[in-house]
C-alpha cells in the first residue's frame, strides 16, 4: 500500500508543478500584452501558455490514473484533490473560451458580452488554480 500512496503523491507534485507553471506562464502573457510588446513576443508567450496548459492536462490525467488505483487520507492527499478539481475546472473554462474565440464572426453584443464572461470565468479558474496550488505547497514544500 505505501507504493500506491509513493505514487499518487509523486503525481500529485507533478499535477503541482503543472498548475504553478501554467499559471505563471498565463500572466506572463497577460503583462504582455498590457504592456504592448511586440506581437512576435506575445505570440511566443501565448504559445508557452499553451504548451503549459498541455502539460496540466497530462499531469491531470495522470493523477486520475494514480487515484483510481486508491487514494490516502493525508493532507497532502486533500490538497492534492482540491487541486485537481481546480485543473479540471481551468481546463474546461479555457476550452470552452478557445472554442468560442474560434467561431467569431459577425458578432452581436449580446455575444461579445458571453464571449467576455466566458473570458473572465476562464481568468477565475486560473486565479483558483493558483490558490489550490499554494494550498497544495502548504501541505508539500517539497513538491517544488
């Protein structure tokens, strides 16, 4: 039983790691852009972004591979499901925006006004994926 419980705390640190590295990557970009940079350089930041939010995706899938198998009732283990439930609630919000973004066209107010509540919903998934990350930290400094 240790093993399993080795296992599902390694990939929850991986799941940590992830969701840190996504967020910070995410508000690179935005600083960016408020800034004005260069579109070269915003283009560049956004891609990073999104390479980071591939990543949180497999260390999502990973942690529900190793959970499955049991789970612990530890701190750690805790913090680790509130941080996977913040994933999976960033990386549906942030679908949900891409493919919305995707369509665009001729649009009406009333969907430019769902388009930027979609746009703030995803910024506040993002916000809940760093608080359930530093929560996580509490419990595991040694994640990082």
């Amino acid at each position: 039983m240790p093993s399993r419980a080795n296992g599902l705390v390694e990939q929850a640190d991986v799941l940590y790691r992830a969701a840190t590295e996504c967020h910070r990557q995410h508000t690179r970009y935005s600083k960016l852009v408020e800034r004005g940079a260069s579109e070269d350089e915003q283009r560049s930041a956004l891609e990073m972004a999104y390479l980071c939010d591939d990543a949180l995706g497999s260390a999502l899938l990973a942690y529900e591979k190793a959970a499955a198998k049991g789970g612990a009732g530890e701190d750690w283990w805790h913090k680790g499901n509130v941080l996977w439930h913040a994933s999976r609630e960033y990386i549906r919000r942030h679908s949900s925006c891409d493919g919305m973004a995707k369509r665009l066209g001729r649009q009406s107010p009333n969907r430019l006004a769902e388009l930027a509540m979609a746009f703030d919903l995803e910024a506040s998934a993002l916000l809940a994926l760093r608080m359930a990350a530093d929560s996580y930290r509490s419990v595991r400094p040694e994640a990082e």
